[in-house]
C-alpha cells in the first residue's frame, strides 16, 4: 500500500545541523517528500502529540526540549512508508538503536534522539492532520517511480 507518514526533525537535529542529513537518508532510500516546513511547537500540540506519555514523571522535560528550537515536519510518501520510515529511525533510545538507523548513527540519547516517526497507520494519519493543513501536503508523480517499483507494487 501507499502509504504517507510524519517525521519530525527534533532540536536536537536543528541544532547539530543534521536538518539534510536525515532528508538526505529518506530520499537516498527512494521515498517522497510530499509535504515539509519548519514550525515552532507549541505546548498545546506537544500535549497532543505526547498524549501516551503525559503520565510520565519525565513529561515536562520532552515537552520542553521539543520547544528549544523549531522543528522541522515533513510528510514522507511511498510503498509501506510507514514501516520503513519507522525502522529507519531505530529505537528509542540512540545508544540502543542499530548502527545504520538514524538514531543508532547520530544519537548518544533516550531523549536526544534526532527525530519522531509515527509507528502504526492510523497514527500517521492522525499525526498528518495535526501538523499539516490539507494544502500543504503535495501530490505529484516522481519521475523515477517506475524504477522505483514493479507495476504491481504501485
Ligand atoms: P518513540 O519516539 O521512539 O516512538 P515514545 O513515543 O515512547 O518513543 O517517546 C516519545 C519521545 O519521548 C522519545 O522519542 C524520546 O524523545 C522521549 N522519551 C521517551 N522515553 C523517555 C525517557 N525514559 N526519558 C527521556 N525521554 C524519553
């Protein structure tokens, strides 16, 4: 299935300039950047986005270091999206992720750890809505989709 999910590049990738880095990755891999901004969260939407963790006796601390710098959102498009873009970024905690993910390549932290992606559809979905106005997500053919994938794969 084509499939479109959320990555945000975290402050802790703004501030060590690996804003292009990690597009760079995405894009090497063959997935399609359809929508992207910079935009400074506010305490309302983090409260939304980091609902399942409000609980969490470290909660004001994410909040806050979500809020250090702004952030870059970027929708990402193609087959299984989801999935790989979530592999992609590794586990949670950078010291534990894998070498060749994102998190296990330029993160030393639980917290620190580069960027967010969403882990299930559904939540892709809902996530989208709550960065991206309809408009500013893009639908176009990339010219090499046809080496991409096999026809039946699109
Ligand atoms: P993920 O981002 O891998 O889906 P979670 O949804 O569990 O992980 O947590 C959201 C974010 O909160 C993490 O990416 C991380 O930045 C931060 N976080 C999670 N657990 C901790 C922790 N124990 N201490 C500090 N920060 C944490």
């Amino acid at each position: 299935m084509m499939e479109k999910t959320l990555v945000i590049i975290k402050p802790s990738a703004v501030q060590r300039g690996l804003i292009g880095e990690v597009i760079h990755r995405f894009e090497r891999k063959g997935l399609q950047l359809c929508g992207m901004k910079m935009m400074q969260l506010s305490e309302e939407i983090l409260l939304e986005h980091y609902a399942h963790l409000a609980q969490r006796p470290f909660f004001k601390r994410i909040k806050d270091s979500m809020m250090v710098t702004p952030v870059v959102v970027c929708c990402i498009k193609g087959f299984e999206a989801v999935r790989i873009v979530h592999d992609m970024a590794g586990k949670t905690n950078g010291r534990e992720a894998a070498m060749g993910t994102i998190r296990g390549d330029f993160s030393m932290s639980v917290q620190e750890n580069i960027i967010h992606t969403s882990d299930s559809v559904k939540n892709a979905k809902q996530e989208l809505d709550r960065f991206f106005k309809e408009e500013e997500i893009f639908e176009f053919e990339p010219c090499g989709l046809h080496f991409l994938y096999a026809n039946d794969e699109i």
